[in-house]
C-alpha cells in the first residue's frame, strides 16, 4: 500500500508575484498621499506668518490717535472740527514723516498708501528675520461706518503677500471717539 500523500503547503511563484505587485500598488499610494500632505503642511505655516504679519501691522495703526489736527499742532487738545487747526490732519502723511524715521507716524492716516515691498522691518526699521519674502502694504479710507459719518471712521486695509501666492488681506476700523486725544 502506497503511503498517502502530503499535502503541499506555501505559495506558488505566480501566487507571490501576484502578492508582490498588489502590494507595491497599495504602498505607492499611500506613499502618495503622504508626500502630498507634507508638501501641502508648509503652505498653512505660511499663511499664518502672513495672517501674524497683517495682524501686528493693523494692530500697530488702530493704536495711533485719530485727531481734527495733526498732533505737532498746537490747537490738537482745543480742536473740535479740522477747520479749527492750523495743520488739520488729513488721509496721508505729513511732509518728511515716515513709519520709521523722524520725524514718525503720529496719526492713523498717516499709514495711507505706506508699504514695505521688500520684507518686514519693525517700528523702527530693522528687518525681522525669516520675513524677508513678505510684503506689506496699507490702505486708510474714510468711510462711513453703520451710525458714524465718513469724517468720523476710517476703513484700514492691511495686505500683506507671502512666499507661494499667500495673500492676506486684514480690515479693521478706527473711529474717531477721542479726538483730542494726542497720545
């Protein structure tokens, strides 16, 4: 009597190539996916250093006081309307005043038209590091606002670009509630 036979165990070459081949397919895929969604993690980074940028830099006019005159006036304190100024202030900066020099800023519509084209500098001039790709540009507008009339609220408009067409557009508003206030 013939002894039974054994059963064959493993797979056979097809079986595993077949194996081989579905598996790479599936691990290419994912690995797919994995390389899209690292290449697309930098991109919010960048929108929120733009977003940080626009924030600090609207933050930075809302804070200037909104005066009939301009506060190198002598009449800025008394002022109850811009024909009672010798220097009434007005959408732009004055002659010679810049962001960053001497004489500064010292008014929210001083900031109309300003930008930094070639990177980000603080208040007083120096370029901050790592946001040498950014720019930024400042837009002030009187506009009225629901109950408030145009001479007393001002739209500011922050805009900065980033690396990979990241664009941040910020708008914020300053009324004109204190408008003595110099300081």
């Amino acid at each position: 009597m013939r002894p039974p036979a054994k059963l064959q165990a493993g797979f056979t070459l097809i079986e595993l190539v077949v194996f081989i081949v579905i598996v790479s397919v599936a691990l290419a895929g994912v690995l797919l996916v994995l390389t899209q969604s690292t290449a697309g993690s930098a991109d919010p980074q960048l929108r929120r250093q733009a977003l940080a940028i626009a924030e600090s830099l609207l933050e930075e006019v809302q804070l200037m006081p909104f005066t009939y005159c301009d506060p190198d006036d002598p009449a800025v304190d008394t002022a109850t309307s811009a024909a009672a100024c010798a220097i009434p202030e007005v959408i732009g900066p004055e002659a010679g005043e810049t962001r960053t020099g001497s004489p500064q800023f010292d008014n929210v519509n001083d900031y109309h038209a300003y930008s930094m084209p070639a990177g980000i500098s603080d208040i007083t001039g120096t370029a901050i590091a790592g946001l040498g790709a950014y720019s930024a540009s400042i837009a002030v507008q009187a506009m009225a606002l629901d109950t408030v009339p145009a001479s007393d609220a001002l739209r500011i408009t922050v805009t900065v670009n980033g690396p990979g067409a990241t664009q941040v557009k910020l708008e914020g508003w300053r009324t004109r509630y204190a408008p003595n206030a110099a300081f």
